[in-house]
C-alpha cells in the first residue's frame, strides 16, 4: 500500500501517516440483542470492492475522517469529515452512521491487550 | 599465467592548463594504493594495473571490470567492512580499506579456484542432487558449503557509522535517467510548468554522451556539439532550472502503487511521489557468448570508453572489437578516438549492403582496423588478463587475433526492468529482435532507447515531447491523462525501427565456459543440460540454474538468457518471455531500507534530578522512568513511614472542556462525572463495547465545563484517539486536547507528606479543607498547581500537577521540605509492590482482552441505571449470568514468589483454577503478595490454593491463600487520613 489520501484538513499525505479505522457502522440500541452485537463488534463486510471507511491522521492533525476506497486498487474516491449519507459509489446503507457518527462504532480497542500499540494501526 | 605489467602508464596526463589532482590513498588486499579525486575504487585500480578485482561466485574464476557501471558483480568488494560494495561507482576516499571478496585464504592463493577444474561435479542444479545423502551427513556439508557460498561478510555488530536518512519528494514529473532523452524531457516538462525531479544514477548528467566523441544533431540545444560538450550543456541547462531537480548518484530502485518511485542515494532512501513518471532508462551493452568470456580485460565497450572519459584510465592499449551490430562500428570508432589501437572488428553478421555505409566505418577503414565480417568467436586466450581471441572466419579457417582488450559490442538493449515492475509487461519487437516496453499503464512514458535504436534525432524529438505530454498530463486524474504522441512523431519512429536490421540470433559457439549470467557462473552449457533435463519453462529455469537470480538483477543476462533458452528450446524469445523483475533494480542494503532509527525517547522534565540520584532505568511506552534508586525495599518503607516523592509525569492527560464534556465523559465510561463537584476527583475505568476495560485513571473536575482526565503511562495515545473517535463528526460540544506533556506531576505519599505539603503551599491542605478525592487549584512551591488527593500506593497522597518547565523546581523544592522528614524518592519497582500492598489492578497487566469489570472486582463502577454508555449491554449481559473468574489478592505462603502467568492450582490436586498476574515480596508485610484470576467457586477469603512457580510445569509449587481484602489498610483509613 503506498496510495494518497486526502486527510479534509491537511490535504493529500502518504497512507503510512494514518491509522485504518474500519468500516462504517451502525452502533446497535441500547437493548439489542446479544447476536446483534456479536456482529456489530465481530463481523466485518471486508469488502472487494468500494468500502467507506473511518481514518485517524495520526501523524497530521489527529483527526478522525472518513473515505471512500475502491479496496481492490486503493483509488479514494472521496474523503470527507463524515461522507455523504448516500454515495453514488454504493456500499452498504450508513446513512444513519453519517448521519449520527456518534452511534457508530471505531475499528479496535485502544488497550485492553497488552502494550501500548496494541491495537494499532492498518 | 604472470599478470604482464603494461610498459605505458595507464593513467593520462592531466588536460592542459588542469591542474595535477589531488593524491588519495587507500589499500587493496592489504597493499596500499594511490588514486586520483575522482577515482572510484575500481578506475584507481584499473589505472595501478589491478585487473583482478574479485573471484567468482561458484568457480572462483579472476574476474575483473566488466560494466565500469555499477550494474555487473565483477567488482564487487568488502569496503571497510561492508560487503558486497560496487568498486566501479564508489569514490575512493582517503584511508579506505578495500579486500576482495569470495577469496580463501587470498586472492593469490584461493583454495575454492579449484572448483573450476571440476566443474564436471557441480552440474546445474548441484544443490538440488548433490549432499542429499546420506542424510545425517547434511549438517557437515551445510557447514562447509555454507562457508564456501555466499556473497561477502555480514558484520553481524553493524556499522555505527550509518547514518541512514530518508526523505519525501513529490513533483509533478519525475524523469528517470539523465541521458539525452531523460534532460530533455525534464526540461520540456519543466518548461510546461512542472516541478520535476530526475533521477539519474551517474555522478553527471548525460548518459551514454558522457563517453562519445561523435556529435549530435537533432535538437537545437546540443546541435553540431561532440557527444561530451552536449552532455555538459545539457547539464547546464538542468542545473539552471529552479523546477528540476537533479537527483545525481540516485539510483529508482523500484515503482510502487500510487506512482511511488523509491530512490536510493547513498545513505539518502527517498520516497518520490511522482504525478507522471518518465521512464528514459536507456540501454545498456550486455556481454557476447564464447569460451571463457569472462577473462579481465575482456569489457562492454562501453566500460573501456567509461574508464577512458570519466577517469583519465586507458585501461588496455590493443583492442579486439566484438558485436552483432553497426553499434560495434561506431564504438571502434569511438575507441579509435579516444586513442587505442583496435586491432580487429569481429562482426558476426554477415557482410550487407551497407557496410561502408555505416557510422564509423570511414574511421575504422582508414585506421587500417582488420574486419571480419561472419566471424564466429571461439574463446579468449589468457587467464588473468586477456590477450586475444580465436575466431572462425566466415570460410570457416580458424584464426587468432592479438589484443589486451576486447570490447564486447554489442547492440545494446533496452533497460526495461523498472518499468516492468509497474505492471508494464515487456514486448518483443519482431523488427528489431529485442523486448521494448509493451502498453504502459496510466501514468506512464517513455523516451529514448528504451523504446530501441533510435537515431539521436529521434531521441531528442522523443525526449522533449515525452516531457510536454507528461507535464500537460500531470496534476490531472491520470485516469484521463494522455500518453499519446503526435502522430508524425510515432510514424518517424515507426519508420527509423523499420530501418533497423533485426538483432541476429544469439551465436554460441560452444565451448564449456560461456558465461551467460556472471552472479551465479551460469554457462550456456548448463542451460542447454537444464532444457535437457526437462526445464523449458524460463521461469523454472531461473529458480533450475539461478540464471537472472544474481546481484546484478538480470542487468547482464535477462535478455541473453531468454535468447540462449529459446535456442535449446527451438521457441522464440518472444515465446519464451523475459524472467519477471522485481524490485529492487539495484541491490540496496537493508540498513537503507530500514532508515533511520527513530525510536522516539521521551524524557520527563525531572530525569536529570533522577540521573543524578542514579537512577536505574525503565522503558513505559515512549518514556524513561526510573526503576528505582538502588533500594526498592527502603523505598517501600519510606512511602509506609514517612514520605515518598514519585515522578507521574507520564501519566496520560487528557484535557477534555466544553458544555457536553460532563455528558461525554458519562458516554463513556460505565459510572457518572456530570454529576461530580468542581474541586472533586473520581476513579474511571473505560470499557469497550464488548464491556472490556480498555484503561483507567482519574477525572477531576476543575471548573464547570473543564475536566481533567488521567489515562495510564502506555495509553494515552490510543484513548486519545478513542475520545476523538466518539467526538468525530458529532453535536457534542466537547475539545479534546492531549496535555501529557504540557505537565510535569509527581505523587507526594506517606504519612508525612501533609506537613510537607505545608512547607510548599500556603493552601489549606487539612484533611478538613483538602479531603480524600480532593482536587484543588493554587500555588505550590511558587507555581501554578493542580492537586489531587488519590493514591495510588495506599498512603495519603498529594497528586501535585504543574506546567512542564517548572517540574525539576517542584520536585527539587519537595526534595528540600522533605529532607528532615524522612522523605524519600521511589520509583516504578516501589510503587508496584505499593499498589499491590493494596490490590490496586495494572491495566494490561492484571488485566487482559477478556476482562471486565465485574470480573475484576469494580462492579461498582457499573452505573446500570445510566440509559446508554460504551459497554452497558455487555455488562449487563456479564452480571446477568454472574462472574465465572474473579481477581483476587492470594497472600503467598513461604519465600518462593510465582512467575507472573504461572498457574494457580486446587489444592493437592492437578486442577487448574486460575493463574498469576502480579507478585511481589513486600517488605511492610513481610511475606509474599500477589494478583491473580482464579474461578469464582475457588476465590473464597482464606481458601488454600496451590502456585506453581513457573510458567507451564517448571520451578516446582508453593501454597498460596486467597485473600480478597487488599492486604494492607483495608479499611482504607490511611489513604483517607
């Protein structure tokens, strides 16, 4: 992997300046069943394909953004604080997660395993 | 046979008017040397009549300069302790130290040389039938082969002396080779407007015109110059470009995804992010095949005319000239001009219509030069140094002929490797007889004689609008980038490869030393016995012999090998396809690839005061802490007695303000902080979904919108992004800022540590005004302070926060109102047998990816009547079924401590009920104390347990209780005094 990616604040930078943060998702309510979140905290699309996706600029500005990749070439299509709810690249339907990102669920734990990295990047 | 000392000096007068250069010295095998400024290891040597520069790798065969170009093995040396060094493209510097590699004992005297008497024992794909049995004999061979393989010596110590940097570039073009069509696209393309970076592996601009006395016509701004002054003033004219920049010395090792072109210059790894990549790459001579091709003195032609031009050597004085091609022809003419005798032009290609034609032929006629038209060459004559051919003229009467050089002149072939790395697959060009670049993938261009034997008009007219069509296309989707030429252009291209006469067939007289692949010593004999033996596959045959496998990445043989298979295999080359090329084009070292080291050190604003304590030291993530200061249990008994002064400044702290901060922080974490007091602070453990504690620490709140929050040493930088995570995109009105290291704090302990408190803030620290759970603003020692009353290590405690810069004046201030009472430093080792005192968990330590908090024994901190935070359902779901393993203090009966992870067992039996995270000795106490997970139906207070002192079955057993009150101050009174 050594594509471009177009961080909304500091602009185009190596992918190696940022952490993968996973797809899109839709936190389940509060209430959900057990299986409901078993998928949502183990399942993943892993797509072949357009994959809309969370990204962390951790050697920029340390922000949290999310981006549209074709997983097969890495060409982004589009990179934006949060994308817009329905893509003409199609995927599956987050509209809810960009619309409330607040619902919406980060790729890995910060800790919990042992060490400080471990949990870290794509 | 005795190396012939050469009667003329080697070395050519400076040029008139030049002053004499400056005298380097440097040693070889042992003997001392001299150069000139300049020099590479290898013309300085050339020009003292060393010849021999290195044994090969199977056979031990003398091997001198072959390329003079950094691109074959036959130079490669041991520098100073680096191996495998390229003498022909290395500067001699002052005192280096230069040995020859593949020798054993000495180059004289090198015992291995005899294996070029028994070839007949090391077929093709030896390793394969050879040493396989008996098989318990396999580790003696492996020693000795192992010995006797091998490219160089690996100092398995390093170098201290790399220093590796790397580097980002990005521009617009990025041209590859310096040669006539790579400075003129560079230039055009930097006239369009681009910034562009050319990257060229020599030490000047110019290419093959560096080394060529013909002129050149075709482009205004070299035209009617000497192949030398327009290399110069094509140089000129990059140099005085402000968007190009040159990147001299710097080889393009490989073209990765993104257009990413990785550039090894020197020490210098550089990332180049190219827009548009042009790759002009040129062609290269590779050797021609006859018995013992491989004899010193025997040379590209362009090596001779490199050492001639770029170093003021001559190396030979008679030169015998090979080639399948009309190049042949002007290199003897070239040869001719830069002052050798060329006694014979060998042409293999029968005699055509336009041989007095042909460039060159005028000079090599009138120089009375003997030609042989048809020639078929049979072997060389000599060992160490060449001293002429045996041929077969085209009547078939066998003749020798005299030289102490031969120039192997081959038609040069294009330098298609890189470019096939990105995905360009090779194309044979029936016209021409050579594989050129097939359909470049986007983004991609070429120019020059990569794209064959263009005439130098052409390469001129190609390289300038190769660069205006990279530049107009550059800063655009390259997707709709255009790689198209003018069409009059492609047809003048079309029309002068149609003029050329196809590469003749490879001719391979026979004989048993035909050296196709030097790296490896791979004759033409064993690729006609591996085609023999079933390997018609090229790609087999690569991985059969090793062919194309060397250091030198197929430079010399990728062509040639394919050309030589298909004649055993009677397929065409075209059929039989090129081996595939991979990165890197040239051999760098791994320390370039690894860069430098950047292993980050953070060091907190008191490490001098605890160097100078004499600290022992501990890595924590990023950081230093001390370890401790040379007595853990006086520490330990200070902290109980008196007063301990510890260094937190690696707490993690996270500066978190806003009108929704108190609801974030609600989010999450399980328990509340919208309701906690300004002036108050709080514990915090942070769960993920799945209800596992991600970490813990303190949040104290310090003014109604702003709040504090601790984070252990290793965490911060995860559970910073972890808050920003949940921030992103939101409504929340919430910043988050990382203030690690904008604070220096210390934890004040101990029984004396109020009246300490005291004597460095005029604050009231009573336990009326500044309980336990406390957390106050004002002036400590003269500063600016945030103190929080917790503890960590079970005595009342201040938690003293100050601005970085003054951390050494706080900390030398609490040094000095402590002194009379007993205060003493203590460190991370004291500090663990503390908290342990006091069943405090370690995140990470005592707990792991599958602990929650009910489990862990901090149910408390589950608020389950909050409506939503991270990790309620999972919680839920935990106490719903019940804790099936808890964490619980085991007092230790006896000396003997467990290994952390060692296992615990059910009493006088073999059961395994649960294991050890943490144990100390704690010298309060007086025995043994530990943290550990053990199943719930075990974990009754006073229940005898087994221990096993190591992990898995070593280290015997001892007997442990289950205790799961914190074994000191349960009652917590001292914390809260």
């Amino acid at each position: 992997m050594s594509f471009l990616l177009g961080c909304p604040l500091c602009g185009p930078r190596d992918v190696y300046e940022f952490r993968f943060g996973g797809e899109i998702q839709k936190r389940p309510a509060p209430g959900s069943a057990p299986e409901t979140w078993g998928a949502y905290l183990y399942a993943r699309t892993n797509i072949d394909g357009i994959e809309r996706a969370w990204w962390f600029h951790r050697a920029g500005c340390r922000r949290w953004f999310q981006a549209e990749r074709d997983t097969r070439d890495n060409r982004v299509f589009q990179t934006a604080w949060l994308l817009p709810a329905a893509s003409a690249a199609g995927g599956r339907d987050d509209s809810a997660a960009a619309v409330q990102p607040i619902t919406a669920r980060p790729p890995a734990a910060p800790a919990g395993a042992p060490g400080p990295e471990g949990t870290a990047n794509g | 046979m005795a190396e012939k000392p050469l009667p003329v000096p080697r070395r050519l007068p400076p040029a008139n008017g030049t002053p004499e250069p400056r005298k380097v010295r440097f040693s070889f095998a042992g003997r001392q040397r001299t150069a000139q400024e300049g020099d590479t290891i290898a013309s300085a040597l050339a020009a003292e009549s060393v010849d021999v520069l290195t044994h090969s790798f199977k056979y031990h065969r003398p091997r001198g300069i072959l390329c003079a170009d950094g691109r074959c093995p036959n130079c490669m040396v041991d520098v100073d302790g680096r191996p495998n060094v390229r003498a022909c493209v290395t500067p001699v510097t002052e005192g280096m130290r230069v040995r020859p590699q593949n020798v054993w004992p000495s180059m004289r005297a090198d015992l291995l040389s005899l294996t070029d008497r028994f070839d007949r024992l090391l077929p093709v794909g030896f390793y394969y039938k050879t040493f396989i049995r008996p098989r318990f004999l396999w580790p003696l061979y492996e020693r000795v082969l192992r010995g006797a393989a091998g490219l160089g010596k690996v100092d398995p110590k390093g170098h201290p002396d790399m220093h590796q940097r790397r580097r980002n570039l990005h521009a617009d073009v990025v041209v590859i080779g310096g040669g006539p069509a790579g400075c003129l696209a560079a230039l055009e393309a930097a006239a369009s407007g681009a910034s562009v970076v050319l990257v060229d592996d020599q030490a000047d601009l110019g290419g093959h015109l560096r080394i060529r006395t013909r002129p050149i016509r075709g482009d205004a701004r070299v035209d009617g110059l000497s192949g030398r002054a327009a290399a110069s003033s094509l140089a000129h004219l990059v140099a005085a470009d402000p968007r190009i920049r040159h990147l001299a010395r710097a080889t393009a090792i490989g073209i990765y995804e993104g257009r990413l072109v990785a550039v090894s210059q020197g020490e210098t790894f550089i990332h180049v992010r190219a827009g548009q990549v042009v790759a002009a790459t040129g062609a290269h001579e590779r050797p021609l095949l006859f018995h013992d091709n491989d004899r010193p003195g025997i040379m590209l032609a362009s090596a001779i005319l490199r050492l001639r031009w770029l170093h003021d050597v001559r190396i030979g004085r008679r030169v015998v000239v090979v080639t399948d091609d009309d190049h042949g022809w002007r290199q003897a003419a070239e040869l001719l001009a830069a002052g050798f005798e060329v006694t014979g032009l060998l042409d293999i290609r029968a005699e055509g219509s336009n041989a007095t034609s042909r460039e060159g032929a005028g000079e090599v006629r009138r120089a009375g030069v003997e030609i042989h038209h048809g020639a078929t060459v049979l072997a060389a004559r000599g060992t160490s140094r060449v001293t002429g051919l045996s041929f077969r003229t085209a009547d078939g009467v066998e003749r020798g002929i005299e030289g102490d050089l031969v120039a192997l002149a081959a038609r040069p072939e294009p330098v298609i490797s890189l470019l096939s790395q990105e995905g360009v697959q090779p194309r044979w060009d029936d016209r021409i007889g050579d594989f050129v670049p097939g359909d470049l993938t986007p983004g991609m261009h070429t120019a020059g004689h990569i794209n064959g034997p263009l005439p130098d008009a052409l390469v001129l007219a190609e390289g300038s609008l190769v660069g205006r069509v990279a530049a107009s296309a550059a800063g655009h989707d390259p997707r709709n980038g255009s790689t198209a030429l003018p069409v009059a252009h492609l047809r003048a291209v079309a029309d002068a490869l149609a003029a050329v006469e196809p590469r003749p067939a490879v001719q391979t007289p026979g004989g048993r030393k035909q050296f196709l692949c030097v790296c490896e010593d791979v004759t033409v004999k064993e690729l006609q016995q591996g085609v023999k033996e079933g390997f018609g596959s090229l790609e087999l045959m690569k991985r059969y012999s090793t062919v194309t496998m060397g250091p030198c990445q197929g430079k010399m043989c990728h062509g040639l090998a394919a050309r030589v298979q298909a004649l055993f295999t009677g397929a065409t080359p075209a059929q039989t396809g090129l081996t595939t090329s991979r990165p890197p084009f040239q051999p760098v070292s791994l320390a370039s690839l690894a860069g430098p080291h950047l292993a980050r050190t953070r060091r907190t604003a008191m490490h001098d005061r605890h160097e100078a304590l004499g600290a022992t030291w501990t890595d924590m993530g990023d950081w230093k802490r001390p370890l401790h200061y040379g007595d853990v249990v006086a520490e330990c008994l200070a902290v109980h007695r008196a007063a301990g002064l510890i260094d937190v400044s690696t707490l993690g702290k996270l500066d978190v303000q806003g009108a929704d901060a108190g609801e974030f922080l609600d989010w999450l974490h399980p328990n509340r902080f919208s309701d906690l007091k300004v002036g108050r602070v709080r514990y915090r453990a942070m769960l993920d979904d799945a209800g596992i504690i991600l970490d813990d620490g303190a949040v104290a709140r310090l003014g109604p919108e702003r709040f504090l929050v601790s984070t252990t040493t290793g965490n911060i930088d995860a559970v910073d992004q972890w808050f920003g995570w949940w921030l992103a995109g939101g409504p929340r009105r919430v910043a988050v800022t990382d203030v690690t290291g904008q604070y220096a704090a210390v934890n004040l302990a101990g029984p004396n540590s109020r009246e300490i408190m005291q004597r460095v803030t005029s604050l009231d620290v009573s336990r009326e005004a500044m309980p336990y759970l406390a957390a106050a603003q004002g002036d400590v020692a003269g500063v600016p302070a945030i103190i929080l009353r917790i503890g960590f290590v079970g005595e009342l405690g201040y938690e003293i926060h100050v601005p970085a810069d003054y951390g050494a004046h706080l900390w030398d201030a609490l040094i000095d109102a402590g002194r009379d009472l007993g205060l003493r430093p203590f460190g991370v080792e004291a500090q663990r047998v503390l908290r342990l005192e006091k069943q405090h968990a370690i995140v990470g330590q005592d707990t792991d990816a599958l602990s929650n908090p009910i489990e862990a024994g901090m149910g408390w901190v589950v608020k389950a009547d909050k409506p939503d935070f991270i990790g309620r359902d999972a919680s839920l779901v935990v106490e719903a079924r019940g804790p099936r393993l808890v964490l619980t203090g085991i007092e230790i009966i006896g000396h003997d401590l467990p290994a952390e992870g060692a296992s615990i067992l059910r009493e006088g039996s073999n059961t395994g009920i649960g294991r050890i995270t943490s144990a100390k000795w704690s010298p309060m106490l007086e025995r043994g104390i530990a943290l550990g997970w053990v199943d719930i139906s075990d974990a009754t207070e006073g229940n005898r347990v087994t221990l096993r002192l190591g992990v898995g079955k070593a280290g015997g057993t001892t007997v442990g209780r289950i205790r799961t009150k914190p074994f000191y101050d349960p009652a917590g009174e001292r914390l809260r005094a």
